[in-house]
C-alpha cells in the first residue's frame, strides 16, 4: 500500500513537472514568434506615430503568437496594432479573423481590459449596435476612469454617441473625461477638439477652470499653427 502511495505520487509530481515544461515551452515560443513586435506595440502604447508596413507586421506576429499562448495578451496587442489598418489589411494581418471576433476572443481571456472594452464599443458603434456601444464604454469606464492614452479614444466614442444616441448621463461621464484629459494629455486633447462639434464641447466644459482652460487652449494654438504651416504652399 505504502508502494502504491509512492508510485501514486511520483506520477503526479511527474505530471506536474511536464506539465509545467509544456507551459515553459509554449510562454517562451509565443515571446520568440512576438519579438519583432515589441518595440512597435511599446512605440503604441507610449503614443508615437508608426508606420503602417511596421503595424501590420506588429498586428500579423501578434495574432501568431496569440496562437501558441496567453491569447490575452498577445491578441490584445495585435488589436493595437491593427487599429488604423484597412478592412483588407487587417484580415490579411490576423490570418482572416475579423477585429471584432479577436477582440472578442482577447476578453474572453482578459476580461478585465479597458483598452479591449474600448475597442469592442467603437467596433459596436462602426457597425450601428449603438446601446452595445454604450455598454461597452460603460464597462470600459468602470475598469478604469484614468487610463493613460485611453482617454482620447473613449471621448471619440463618446462624441459619436452623443450624435446617434444621445443619453442623459452621457454629457457628465464626456466631461469627467474632458476634464482627465486636459490634465493628463492636453496635446491629444486639443487635436480632438480642433474644429467641429467637440471643440465647442470642450471649451464649455474647460471654461470654469481657468488653469485647465489656459493650458488646453495653448496646445489647441500649436496645433493650429502646425496645420497652418502644413498647408503653406512648399510645405513638405
């Protein structure tokens, strides 16, 4: 009997080990297969422009790697990559998923993503699912009312849905929003809000604070003089 226990738990302890070789295994093959896109997702997610041939194989890697193992992580940031790519271009980079159906399958593994959320709601929203697309900022929000570079992209949403679906409670959670920005990231701020129906917005919220007011309204005049020199005759 004392045999039997032994042998019993020498299977298991050998069980255990493979299984935490497989684990090993399949973590440092999925890390080797994303390599090339490392320092594009960090170039992302730090906000810097990055071209598109260097998004689609960042995107293309990803989803690979998403494959082998923590699909969580790696879809997470082929979505990332894969934001600002064509239709065409996206379905050839993640192997003939949709964006909707990867960032699906990235919450069913991290269902605790903002960024996901985000991206799930401006996915709803694009196709017309506008209380879907609500829902999702919603969840989006109660994940993270802060979140760095997030802020932006939820008020484009926000925008959208204030247009095609406007709601009670939208204009307070837009505002807070405005408010985390201004102090946040002014600069992408007042590249949202340059021309149209969320500069209005903007300033209205901004005016009683005289600090946030004065620093957004900076940025705001640099953007503009930027856009002005581009469009100078020579400009390159």
């Amino acid at each position: 009997m004392a045999l039997k226990v032994k042998l019993a738990a020498i299977s298991l302890g050998l069980c255990v080990a493979l299984l935490c070789g497989w684990i090993a295994f399949e973590s440092v093959r999925a890390a080797w297969v994303a390599m090339p896109a490392t320092s594009v997702i960090e170039a992302l997610r730090r906000g810097e422009t990055v071209s598109q041939a260097d998004r689609f194989r960042a995107a293309e890697v990803s989803f690979r790697a998403g494959e082998i193992f923590e699909p969580g992580r790696y879809l997470s940031d082929a979505a990332l990559a894969a934001t600002d790519l064509s239709p065409r271009e996206q379905r050839q980079a993640l192997h003939g998923a949709s964006m909707a159906a990867m960032v699906d399958r990235a919450l069913l593994n991290t269902p605790a993503s903002p960024w996901n959320w985000a991206r799930r709601s401006a996915l709803q929203l694009a196709a017309g699912d506008l209380p879907r697309a609500r829902a999702s900022l919603e969840t989006s929000l109660l994940l993270g009312r802060v979140v760095p570079r997030l802020t932006v992209p939820r008020l484009r949403i926000m925008l959208q849905l204030k247009q095609r679906y406007p709601q009670s409670d939208l204009d307070a959670v837009m505002a807070e929003q405005i408010r985390i920005a201004a102090r946040s990231e002014p600069g992408a701020l007042a590249r949202f809000a340059n021309r149209g129906a969320a500069e209005g917005i903007t300033q209205r919220v901004l005016a009683n604070d005289f600090v946030l007011y004065q620093a957004y309204m900076k940025d705001l005049l640099y953007v503009r003089s930027i856009e002005k020199s581009e469009q100078k005759p020579g400009a390159r």
